[in-house]
C-alpha cells in the first residue's frame, strides 16, 4: 500500500475540522498547517513584496493610504480581529487592478484597483473580501486542500495529470471560497456602516474595462467566479444586508469623501 508523503504524515498532528463559528459560515474545514507557519509565510511574502516594491510604495501621508487604512480599520473592527494581528498597510503605485490580506495581517493594496472605485463603499467591499479572507483562514484551507489532493491524487492515480486535478479540485474550491469571502466581506462592510446599495454594479463595471472575464473559460478555468455570478450574490443580499445596516445605529449623513481625495490622484 502507497505510503502518505512526509509533508502529510508531518502535518497530520496538526489535522483539525471545526464549525466555522463566524457570521454565515457554518461548515466544516480542513486545516492542515499551523497558524504559526500561515503567519511565518506571510512575513517571508511581506519582507520580499516590500523589497522589491520599495520605490513604489506610497508614503503613510499620502491621501489615498490614509483612507485604505481608515476603511479597512473600520471592517477590522467589526471583524473583531482588530488584536489578532500586527496590521499594516501599504498602497503601491501600479496599473494592476489588485488588493490582497496576507495571513500576517498585512495589507496591501494598488492604485490600479482604487482607480475602478466610484466610492468608499466599493473600495469596503474589496477590502472587506480580502479580510474575509484571513477570517475564515481560507489560505490554510486552500494550502491543506491542495497538498492532501496532489498527494492522494499521486499516489492512487499516478498517471493523472496534475492539470486534470487542478480542474476537477481545485479551482472548484477557489472559487467557493472566493464566494464564501463576499459573503462574510458584505456582512463586514455592512456592520461597518457602508452601504451595499452602492456596490451593487461595481462587478459589471469591472467587466466593462476586460469584457472577456466572463468567459466561459472564466467559469471552468478561473480561481475567482464569474463577476456576473459575484453581481448576483450582492443583489441576493442586498435586501437582508440594508434591514441589517438600520440594527447597527449608521449615520445616513456621513461624508463620502472618496471623490475629494482621489479626483486629483489618479
């Protein structure tokens, strides 16, 4: 009988499947690697990004990391994580239309994706799906998930290609999991006091500047859903989200100043 490899054999002491006690997620999870290793992978990630993108990291004063941090501190907070990790942040000056929380509790953002932001409300539900991320420890999943299908994928069924097992396991996940983040990231923004009815088309947005990411290819081949599926979740939520909005004491007249601090910076 084929032997497990030593990476599983390894991690299995750390092996665990929990209810996901957070919001609406209720469902069991394979996590087969150490927080502390999650966070160690996050700083190797963090030192190597920050190295190599020194020049073009913003500085702390400048308007636009003022309010990234500003927002993102306000879905932290009502994540309830604000004292689980050492959060810092950075906005890099690129055209790539990207944002991500790394399992350190880092958070880095480009100025190519605030640039796709008509509000601060769009800019909360990108950062509150990164912070999702980090929530329900979906980069552990995803790593466990991988490793236990590539190794029991080699050794019962060693003349299939690893791109027949990326197809069938694990973009399928990638893209639940990327779901499963929208879902937690809206509730977040929405107990952050922003507003879901002001991102309920920033989905088809995006797919007015790359008209082909709705592709079938996207569907099938992609570790993100459809945008058009994603639009779908918002307006599916959108009712339930605004009745939970007026639990949480917002005030209507708050001041969105996305416009006044990036209409000069883009």
């Amino acid at each position: 009988m084929p032997q497990l490899p030593v990476v599983i054999i390894y991690f299995s002491q750390f092996h665990f499947l929990f209810l996901c006690p957070f919001l609406h997620v209720e469902r069991r999870r394979l996590l087969l690697i150490p927080d502390q290793i999650m966070r160690f992978m996050g700083e190797i990630v963090w030192g190597s990004l920050v190295e190599s993108s020194r020049n073009a990291i913003l500085h702390p004063s400048d308007p636009r990391v003022k309010r990234v941090r500003h927002i993102a501190e306000k879905l932290i907070e009502v994540a309830g994580i604000k004292d689980s990790y050492e959060w810092e942040f950075i906005v890099i000056e690129s055209d790539e239309a990207n944002a991500f929380v790394l399992p350190n509790g880092k958070v880095v953002v480009y100025t190519g994706i605030l640039r796709t932001f008509k509000n601060e409300d769009q800019c909360a539900l990108v950062l509150g799906h990164e912070i999702a991320h980090v929530l329900a420890s979906h980069k552990n999943e995803d790593m466990s998930f991988f490793v236990l299908v590539l190794s029991l994928g080699y050794m019962n069924y060693p003349i299939i290609p690893k791109s027949a097992l990326t197809y069938i396991f694990e973009l399928p996940l990638s893209r639940k999991l990327e779901l499963e983040a929208d879902i937690i990231g809206l509730d977040l923004m929405t107990r952050a006091c922003f507003k879901v009815d002001n991102v309920l088309h920033y989905w088809s947005d995006m797919d007015m500047n790359a008209p082909h990411s709705d592709s079938v290819y996207g569907a099938i081949g992609s570790t993100h859903p459809l945008n058009s599926k994603r639009e779908e979740l918002i307006k599916s939520q959108a009712s339930k989200l605004n009745v939970l909005r007026q639990t949480c004491g917002c005030n209507e007249g708050t001041f969105n100043v996305w416009d006044y601090v990036f209409s000069k910076k883009k």
